[in-house]
C-alpha cells in the first residue's frame, strides 16, 4: 500500500508538470462512416497481414464476442482495462473516426475526443509503425462489419483510474518516432527489427516493466510476467536449455512444433498462431532479428541434454514418485504423436527465474486450439495437493536442470490455487 501511495503522489506530481505541458488535447471532428468500396482491395488485405502481426483480435475480441468489438478484460497490477470497440460501428466503435484520428490514436495514444488511452494499448510500440502501413490498418478495419457493443467501465483503483495522469506518463516514457532502422543490418534483419520493435510489441511482454508499467530501456526482452504469465527472454542471455537458432525461431514462431522447444503455449500461442497465418518470410524476418539479438548466449547448441543434469538424490522423494508415475508416460516415451510432451529437461518452463509457468501448465493442462486436433495433456489441479505440486515443481528444476532451487514454489502454488482455475493452455501448433 505504502508503494501504491508514493507511486499516487508521483503521478499527481508529474501530471502538475504535464499541464504545462500538454494542456487537454483537442477532440477531432467526427466523419460519416467512411463507404468500405472506398479502399482498394490491396490495401485491405495489407492491413489484414499487419493486424494479424499487431495481434489486434487478440485483445480487442471478448470470449464469445464478435470480432474487434472490443470488452476483453486485460488484467494489469493496476486493476483491469477492457478494450474498447474497434469495429466501424459508429456509435460504440470508430465508425466515426477519420483517417487522422486513427492515426493520432496509434502514436498518441488519444482516442477521438481527446482522452489519453492507457498504454495496455501498446501504442508505444505503434509508433514506430510508418504512416502508409497504419493507414492500411485503419482501411482492414473500417471494412470489417460494425459490430454494437458497448465495452464495460475500466476497473482501476484510484488514482490510475485517472485519464489526465496519463499526459505525465506520457512526458516520461512516450517517445513518438517512426522506426529509423539499424544502420548495420541487412534488409531481412530490418524488416524483422520493424516488426518486432512496432507492430508485434514482442516488448509488451518480453520487456521487463518499472512501477508505472514503462518498458526498462536497456532490458528489451529480458523477461517478465504479463497476465499471470512469464514471458522468458529473448535477448541476450536467454533461459533455454539448447541454443535458439534462425529456423528453429521461424518454426516455432509459425506455430510448428520443434523438437529442441516444444511448441507456443500459454500466452504466446495466440502470438504464434496469428504468425502462422501471415506470409513466412515476415516470420523469417522477426526471426533473424531475435536470433541476432540471442548471439552471445551460452546455451548449449547440441542436444544431447535429454537425461537427468541433477541427480536423483533421494528415492523417497515425493516429487520423483509423482513425475515417474504421471508425467514421464508422455514426457520421456510418448505413446503417440498427440500425447508426445516435450522431454522436460528442454523446457524452458523449469529454467526460468518463477515457477509460474510451471505449475500453470501442470495445473491446466495443455489443449489444442478450439476446434483443431493437436497435443494434449490433462490438467493435474484436481488430483495433486498443495504440497504434492510443490515438491513436483521443486523436484523436477532439480533434476533437470543445474540451477538454484526456486525460493517461492509455495507462494506461487498457494497464489493459484486460490485463483479462478484454467480452462487449459492452449497450444499453437499448426496442422
Ligand atoms: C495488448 C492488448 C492490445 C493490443 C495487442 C491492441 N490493442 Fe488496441 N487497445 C487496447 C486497449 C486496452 C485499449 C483501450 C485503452 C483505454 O481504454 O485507455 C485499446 C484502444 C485502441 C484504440 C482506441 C479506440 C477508442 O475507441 O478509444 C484503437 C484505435 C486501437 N486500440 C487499435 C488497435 C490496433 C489497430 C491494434 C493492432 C495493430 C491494437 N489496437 C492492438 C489493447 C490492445
Ligand atoms: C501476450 C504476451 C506475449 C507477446 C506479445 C509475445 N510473447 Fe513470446 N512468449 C510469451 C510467453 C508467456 C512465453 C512463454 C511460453 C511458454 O512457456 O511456452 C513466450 C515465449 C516465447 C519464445 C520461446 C522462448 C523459450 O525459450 O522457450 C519466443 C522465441 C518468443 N516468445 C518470441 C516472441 C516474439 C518474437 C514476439 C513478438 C513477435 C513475442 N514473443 C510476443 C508471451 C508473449
Ligand atoms: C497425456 C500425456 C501427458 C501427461 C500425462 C503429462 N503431459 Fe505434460 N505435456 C503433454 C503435451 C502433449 C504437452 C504439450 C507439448 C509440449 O510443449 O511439450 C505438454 C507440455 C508440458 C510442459 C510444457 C513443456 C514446454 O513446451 O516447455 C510441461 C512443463 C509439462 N507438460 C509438465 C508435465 C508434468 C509435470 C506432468 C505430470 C504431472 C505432465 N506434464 C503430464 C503431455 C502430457
């Protein structure tokens, strides 16, 4: 509480400073639903290839909601924001929005009327995004179909849940400037570079976050946990058992399966599964840039890790009862192709600094996308206690791999527990 309130006043004292700065910003005029004949087919579909990249359905599509219509609740540890509409429905979407407010919104942050918008919406990425492809953006959506829906009130504690404090966030950690490009890099490696840094706002997950939810400059993609969720790193040294490399990433990326890492799970399958719908060598883009960014990390690049790293030190050993009689049917000797688990010595779920992952899938279990054949393992909430699940996870980062114990498996399994249960991780794994 202590820190909420010195976070309270800091931000009633820079947003003092902010209205010198930026005293309220201007609404723009409201335009007739531009006529969808108006855009040309190419256009539409560029815009559609850079929505999918921007995982815009993502967050603006509730559960069993129409398309872009906004109402998903997107849970930050400053209370929850629902995304607003953005089909063109004029009344409760951005049926009304011009070309240009669209625009203000994507590098501003500003709806129509002026508000700030919170930066859940990861406008500080879309900056970077160049006029013409956020222009694409705006034809793919004003030729979706207008959907009415009205998105429910933001539930954020006081004072965040107070728009005008966004102008002093806004001062501190918005920079407003187009991608400028890495003067060292090859085409291929620019291109993965654009999309990273913008529209695909890996950051907004992989980037480690100060108090007031702001990307730490000098860590981009170092790891951290976004909605209940770790995001591992990505750059520089990064927690996997076996070295990335380009194709391994373009795989995995596209949803496919690989052999070294498994498939996308959790809060990353959505990510995948939109990359395995766009053309591949955008995929192959991001993926000669994450790999140039992984160079240096000391991973071993062979795979001949599958066996135990630790020893099994105790035979009585709670933990190695539950693994050897519940989890190495599928894990070490897969009895077919859609129970076939990753060995867990390569999972990356037991190398990174929380457990949180871990016990998520253990918990949840994993589950192919609706609708679509794939792996699956069953969730083990019902069937373990408390304890069994922390001596497990303990257990099993002994084992495999040579790295500290985790210090707060309990907290973490007590904290879950007491959460609303999963309805499984889904994977991303393409057909
Ligand atoms: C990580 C989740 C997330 C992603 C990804 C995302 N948005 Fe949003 N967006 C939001 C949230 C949340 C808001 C509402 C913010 C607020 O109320 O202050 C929002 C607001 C907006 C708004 C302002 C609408 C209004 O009525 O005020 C526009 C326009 C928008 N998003 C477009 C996009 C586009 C285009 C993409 C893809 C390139 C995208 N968003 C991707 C979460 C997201
Ligand atoms: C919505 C949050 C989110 C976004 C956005 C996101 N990721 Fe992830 N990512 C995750 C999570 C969570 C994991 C861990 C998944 C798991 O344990 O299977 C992950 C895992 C990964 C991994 C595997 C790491 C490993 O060693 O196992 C790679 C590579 C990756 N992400 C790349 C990217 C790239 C590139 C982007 C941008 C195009 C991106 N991610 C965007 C959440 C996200
Ligand atoms: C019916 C088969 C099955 C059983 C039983 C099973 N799993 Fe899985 N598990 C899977 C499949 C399939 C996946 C998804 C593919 C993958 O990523 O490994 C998976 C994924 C995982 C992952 C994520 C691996 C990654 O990609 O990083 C972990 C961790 C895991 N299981 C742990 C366990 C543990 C611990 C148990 C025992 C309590 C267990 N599993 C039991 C089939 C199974």
């Amino acid at each position: 509480m202590k820190v909420l309130y010195g976070l309270a006043i800091a931000l009633i004292v820079l947003a003092a400073a902010a209205v010198a700065y930026a005293v309220s910003p201007r609404a723009l005029e409201g335009v007739e639903r531009p006529d969808p004949q108006r855009f040309d087919g190419a256009t539409v579909a560029h815009g559609e290839r850079l929505a999918l990249i921007g995982n815009c359905a993502e967050c603006h599509t509730a559960e069993r909601g129409g398309a872009y219509a906004g109402g998903r609740p997107i849970p930050t540890p400053l209370g929850t924001i629902y995304s607003t509409n953005i089909t063109p429905d004029p009344e409760t979407g951005i049926g009304t929005w011009s070309q240009e407010a669209f625009r203000r919104a994507m590098y501003e942050g500003l709806d129509r009327e002026g508000q700030h918008l919170y930066p859940a919406f990861p406008y500080h990425h879309f900056t970077k995004v160049m006029p013409e492809d956020v222009d694409a953006l705006y034809a793919y959506l004003m030729t979706r179909e207008p959907v009415r829906n009205e998105p429910p009130e933001n539930e954020l504690r006081f004072p965040f849940n107070l728009r005008p404090l966004l102008a002093g966030w806004k001062l501190l950690y918005l920079d407003n400037e187009r991608f400028a490009g890495l003067p060292d890099a090859d085409e291929k490696v620019n291109r993965g570079a654009y999309l990273v840094q913008g529209l695909g706002h890996c950051g907004g997950c992989h980037t480690p976050r100060n108090a007031l939810q702001a990307e730490k400059e000098g860590e981009f993609l170092r790891g951290e946990v976004t909605e209940n969720w770790y995001a591992p790193a990505i750059a520089g040294e990064v927690p996997a058992a076996v070295k990335w490399n380009e194709a391994q990433l373009t795989d995995y990326l596209a949803g496919r399966w690989v052999d070294e890492h498994g498939v996308a799970l959790g809060a990353m399958a959505p990510v995948a599964h939109n990359l395995s719908r766009v053309p591949e060598e955008d995929v192959a883009a991001i993926s000669a840039y994450i790999a140039l960014l992984m160079e240096g990390d000391e991973a071993e690049t062979d795979a001949e890790i599958t066996g135990a790293v630790g020893e099994l030190r105790n035979g009585d050993d709670i933990g190695a009862v539950i693994y050897a009689g519940a989890c190495a049917i599928c894990h070490e000797a897969s009895p077919s192709p859609f129970a076939a688990g990753l060995p867990l010595a390569y999972s990356t779920s037991i190398r990174i600094p929380t457990p949180l992952n871990l016990v998520r899938i253990i918990e949840d279990g994993v589950k192919p996308p609706e609708g679509r054949p794939g792996r699956y393992m069953p969730g083990f909430a019902g069937a373990l206690t408390d304890d069994q699940m922390v001596a497990l996870a303990t257990y099993l980062r002994g084992r495999f791999t040579g790295l500290e114990p985790w210090a707060d498996v309990a907290d973490v399994v007590a904290r879950r527990m007491r959460s609303e249960p999963g309805s499984g991780a889904e994977t991303a794994e393409a057909e």
